[in-house]
C-alpha cells in the first residue's frame, strides 16, 4: 500500500505539479475509470474513448506545472462523479 492512496486530491495535484511521477499514477488509478466512463457515455466508441482519456492524461502528466488552481481542477473532476 501506497502512502500516495492516502493524500487528499489537492495534495497529490501539489506533488504533480513538481513532477512527481507517483502522485501522477495515483490521479490516474483513481480517476481513469471515471473519465473512461464518462467519454463512453459521450462517444460510445469503446476504442475512440480509450484514446481520448489516455491523451488526456498525457497531456495532464506533460502540462502539470501549468495546473494553477487546485480547485478548478478538482472541481472539474467532481462534475463527472
């Protein structure tokens, strides 16, 4: 078990934003699915929505020191729950 698991959102967004690789796959264990999900409901391509949330989270992953509020973000991914 992962101290990464335990932190709050805005906790791992912080660690993302310098960089840290962990705090990045724990954003991406816990919301992969959900965004999954939510694009199906969107495109109902199974393959089209793979594509699309991985890009996503490529692009969180390469942009991550350009995340400037914590709770937009957050926000954001509460919408989809």
């Amino acid at each position: 078990m992962s101290i990464y698991n335990s932190l709050k959102d805005s906790d791992l967004l912080g660690l993302l934003r310098s960089g840290n690789e962990k705090a990045f796959a724990e954003i991406y264990e816990r919301y992969w699915g959900l965004m999954f999900h939510h694009v199906l409901k969107m495109t109902g391509d199974k393959d089209e929505t793979k594509d699309l949330v991985q890009e996503l989270f490529t692009n969180l992953w390469l942009n991550a020191e350009q995340i400037e509020s914590e709770t937009m973000f957050l926000q954001g991914i509460k919408f989809l729950t």
